[in-house]
C-alpha cells in the first residue's frame, strides 16, 4: 500500500487476486517484495504464509515464460521460508502441500534430479493429505503432480481429472476459500485443461464457462484457454 502505513493481508489478497485475473504479472512482482518488506518489519507468521503461496505463483509463472534464474532466486527463498515455519508448526497440512510443489518445480528446474525430485514431492504431499484429508490444497498438488509430472515418470493425465474434482468439491464446501482466491480460479482452471486432455470435451466446456460466470475479467481463460478451446474443438 502505498502513502506510509503498512498494508492489510486483505488488501494484498486483492491486490494479487486482481493481477492475477489481468495477468498482471508486474503488479504481482511488486505486491510480492512489498509484503516481504512489510515481514522484515513484522515478522508476522500470518503474512509469512502468504509471502510463501504468491511466491508460489511467481515461481510457476517464471519457469511458463522460461526465467529459470528468476524462478530459482525465489523457489531458494520460498523454501527457506517453508522451513521456518515448520519449525514451528509441522502438522500444516498446507504447508507440506506447498512443499510438495516446490519439489516439483525442481523437476523442470534440475532435471538431472528429477527423480529424486518426485519422490520428494510425492512424499510432502502424501505427508499433507495424511495431516489433513480435507484440505483442498493438498488434493489440488496431488493432481498437479499427476498431471504435470512426465508419464515416463508416472505422470498420468487422466489420472489428474478426480482429484482436481475433490479439490474443487472440498474448496467449495468453505465458501471463504473461494471468494477472491486466485488458487480456487487456478484450480479450476486446470480441472478444466485435465478434461480436456482425458477427452472430455463437455465437461472441460462447462468448466470455462463457470469459470467466466465467476469472473468475467479472468484474462487467461476470456482470452486464451477458452478461444483456443474453441478453436480447437470446433464449439464457436
């Protein structure tokens, strides 16, 4: 926030929410290094928790436009803060979730490990599901991991398509975790790209359009996914 005084974790829930429906990836920088500058002041575990998941949208948006030296200075920084507060709080589902994902950008990162990447992407999510098996983050990495880990590493598409549909079912069975939370958006985003590789052409449409009911202004499904899905499937 700018003008002195210290903004609110809502106001910068807005603030990334917003850049993420205009794919504002600028803004997002910007909001991310404010709320580390905010927690160098505060050391408030809260916001630390937040710092770590805009992270993590940074990350996976760097290593999509091919930033690899970007994406490493953050994931470096992103883990180091996972390990802080697991000192403190080691039973966070959402946490290990998170960790999980991390391990898993180091796929595309370190490829010359990416096994040994995997397993331990495998294992933090396992660990988060263990801990809490209604949290739909966890479910929403476990469906990453199926679907964007190469099937010569035992990724599967297909196998991708439930568990994106038990996030989103346990997103929604708490509407707070639904409203302004780009996760949710990204979540649902990617059920609809899974039914659209496991072939199922209908469901995959009806997801895009939900997706443009809830928010009209969602740049990435209005101007891309959506028409290329079209396209593609001749439904225009």
């Amino acid at each position: 926030m700018m003008g002195g005084g210290l903004a609110s974790g809502q106001d910068y829930q807005s603030r990334i929410y917003n850049a993420y429906l205009l794919k504002n990836m600028d803004s997002w920088k910007e909001v991310m290094v404010e709320m580390e500058s905010n927690y160098q002041i505060t050391a408030d575990k809260n916001l630390l928790y937040d710092i770590i998941e805009v992270e993590y949208g940074y990350i996976a948006y760097c290593i999509s436009v091919k930033r690899r030296k970007e994406a490493r200075e953050v994931l470096e920084r992103a883990v180091g803060y996972v390990n802080l507060i697991l000192v403190n709080d080691e039973k966070n589902p959402r946490i290990y979730s998170l960790q999980g994902a991390f391990y898993g950008f180091r796929i595309y990162l370190e490829p010359f490990r990416a096994i040994k990447n995997r397993n331990h992407s495998i294992e933090a999510n396992q660990m988060a599901i263990g801990l809490g098996p209604n949290e739909p983050q966890a479910w929403m990495e476990k469906a990453n991991i199926a679907f964007y880990t190469p099937a010569i590493l035992g990724g599967s598409k297909k196998r991708a398509v439930p568990l994106y549909e038990k996030a989103i079912r346990l997103f929604e069975l708490t509407p707070e975790r639904t409203w302004q939370n780009w996760i949710y958006l990204n979540c649902l985003a990617g059920l609809g790209i899974a039914y659209e590789k496991a072939g199922q052409i209908r469901d995959a449409d009806v997801v895009y359009r939900k997706l443009l009911e809830l928010e009209p202004s969602f740049s990435w499904v209005r101007d891309d996914l959506y028409p290329q899905f079209l396209e593609n499937h001749s439904m225009n």
